[in-house]
C-alpha cells in the first residue's frame, strides 16, 4: 500500500465522526470508518455497496437529495 493511501485509511479510521464516502454519480458508499457502522449498527462491510439514500430516513430524503446535489 502507498504511503499516501495508508495515511488516508488512518486519516478515515481516527475520524471521532461518521464518513461515508460515495460515488457521485452512482451515489453509492465505496467507503465507510468505524463510527459510521457504529452510528448505524451494523458492519461496514455491509454499508460498503449501499446506496447513499438508505442513510437517510423516507421523509427526509427530497431534502438529502438536494443537499447532495449542491456539494458534489
């Protein structure tokens, strides 16, 4: 593994927050830490493929659309 991708996995791993790194055409997570399976109980191996729309409640997903459309 390069120097620069270990740093990066460690810079991801030690992050005190959630990460959920997705595709931004495909919007689907290719990436996710600890934490992040911790916030939604379950493994990262198995948030790793989802699509970014699970994350978020039905009611509230018009909303995380928009906001996902102005930041990629």
């Amino acid at each position: 593994m390069e120097k620069s991708e270990k740093k990066y996995r460690l810079l991801i791993q030690s992050a005190n927050d959630a990460v959920f790194i997705a595709d931004a055409e495909t919007e689907i997570i290719f990436e996710a830490n600890d934490r992040a399976g911790k916030l939604l109980g379950m493994p990262v191996e198995k948030i790793i493929g989802m699509h970014q729309s699970k994350l978020h409640p039905p009611n509230e997903l018009d909303r995380y659309v928009e906001i996902l459309k102005k930041h990629v």
